[in-house]
C-alpha cells in the first residue's frame, strides 16, 4: 500500500523541523554496519549527540590540562537510556584519546517526587513520572556506569566527599541536567558549589533538556538564573551561536551551556586541544 496524503504530509512536516530531521538521519546511520563510528561520531550521528558531543569536549580539555581522566554525569537517569548513551560515547573517547572517561547517573529512583512550587513546572511535570526499575537497569549498565540513587540535595554532598580522591585524578567535565523541576537543578547546582578546584575543570559542558518552550523564570532556565545571581565564582552561561558550528545544524545546540569557574587555577590555562588542525567546537 503506498503512502497515504496524510502520511506523508506527517512526513514532511516531521523533516521540516530539525531536531526531528536528525533523529531520523541518525537512526539511518544506525542501521548502515557499512558507516564506521569515527564517521558518525564526527558528524554527530550517534544516539544522544548532545551527549556526545559533551563527552568530547571533556575529553579534550581533561587530556589539554594533563589530567589521564575525566568524570561524566547525568542528573535525572530515568529508564536509564541517556546514561547508558553516555557510557557509549564515555567508551569511544576513552579509545580515542586513552583517557580513563567515568560516568555517574543520580536519580531518586523513584520518579518524580510531590511539589507545590509553581516553578517547578507542575502543568508539564506529575509526581511519579520516569520510575525506574533500578536493579534492571544495574544489570544492564553492567560496570558501565556508576548509579546514585536519592534526593540530589543529600546525594551530591556526598558523592563529592566520597569520591574525593576519584575527582581529583579523573575532574568533571560534561554534566547533563534533566531533572524537569526547578527545584531538583536548583539542588543540583551544589555539585558547582560545593565541589573544589581539583574535582573540577575550569569548565564544564553542561546540557539542560528541559528548557524548550518556557519562561527564564521557571524551570531549568530560572534555577540557572538564580544559580548565577547568588554564586560570585562562577557563572553558567549558553554557548553562543553554537549550531553554525556543528554539523547539521542541530537543535539540541541551543541546550549547551557551559558552567566557568573564573578563580579556578587552571582557569586561564590555553586549551592545547584548540591548536589542532582537527579541533571544532
């Protein structure tokens, strides 16, 4: 049966819109053995390119700064498909660059917990949304990654004082942030504040799924604007004009932040990685 004038005017309008464009090119890329990962990880091609993408950029300044690793997260696990994306890429740059690349997931574990606060987007977001069957997803990142389950507000203090000797030989590097509410990010945000100079990299690819279609003052967008009001060390800030600079032009270039860390010691320290004939943004 041929394809129907609804169908394909859902077609077309689905390959007007870049974001879904993409999706589509790469799930072709996937299903051709013949294209090599060297190919499809440069032209961004791969399953959570975002992802991707940050991992690279944490590789490159790790290995720029002399550190042999760097440290990958992911707030806001779920089912567990972004983080183990993020071990995907994590093991290609490690190949790649022969860095040791380390990924953590935090979750509550249990969906998204009860709120009250406006900002937290409750016309968007319900409490329970995203469970996550932990010890099946444990079983299937099988090493891949490390997962931390509770409220970030008690988790991120101690990850960073149990993992204190971790960070300071392997930094962070990449953060994403998709924890929907206002109020989770805002938790969040103790990793930038609490963490010191050496578990840290003077800066850090950050990506915010959830800021598409709302207002600075709400969600991702107003805990990043309170984050940077209060905060006299650093500032997260959007990667200007980004997508002219990658290929496709993809949507999710919009979402790239990146969290600077201005007294950091190594802060004025030239990228080497930016000198290469092969570097790009």
């Amino acid at each position: 049966m041929g394809l129907t004038m609804p169908d394909f005017l859902h077609t077309l309008r689905d390959w007007s819109m870049s974001g879904l464009r993409l999706q589509s090119m790469i799930r072709t890329a996937e299903r051709v053995p013949a294209v090599p990962d060297t190919l499809r990880y440069s032209f961004g091609l791969v399953d959570r390119p975002m992802y991707a993408y940050g991992a690279r950029k944490a590789v490159e300044l790790a290995a720029s700064a002399g550190y042999s690793g760097v440290t990958l997260l992911e707030f806001g696990v779920g089912s567990g498909g972004g983080l183990q994306a993020l071990s995907r890429h994590a093991r290609h740059y490690s190949r790649s660059s022969g860095l040791n690349v380390h990924v953590v997931g935090f979750d509550s574990g249990s969906g998204l917990p009860e709120s009250t606060d406006y900002r937290d987007l409750l016309y968007v977001w319900n409490k329970g949304q995203y469970p996550m069957d932990s010890a099946d997803l444990r079983d299937q990142l099988r090493g891949s990654a490390e997962l931390v389950l509770g409220d970030v507000a008690e988790t991120v203090p101690g990850f960073l004082r149990t993992h204190s000797e971790h960070l300071a030989r392997n930094p962070l590097g990449f953060i994403s942030f998709d924890l929907d509410y206002y109020s989770s990010t805002a938790s969040a945000f103790e990793i930038f504040r609490s963490a010191r100079d050496e578990q840290l990299l003077p800066r850090i690819t950050s990506y915010f799924d959830d800021i598409i279609t709302i207002l600075d003052r709400t969600g991702e967008l107003a805990a990043i604007a309170d984050f940077n009001g209060e905060d006299k060390h650093g500032y997260i800030g959007r990667v200007n004009a980004l997508r002219s600079h990658l290929p496709f032009d993809p949507a999710w270039a919009d979402q790239i932040f990146e969290y600077h860390r201005f007294d950091h010691r190594d802060y004025n320290r030239h990228e080497s990685a930016r000198d290469s004939p092969t570097w790009r943004p």
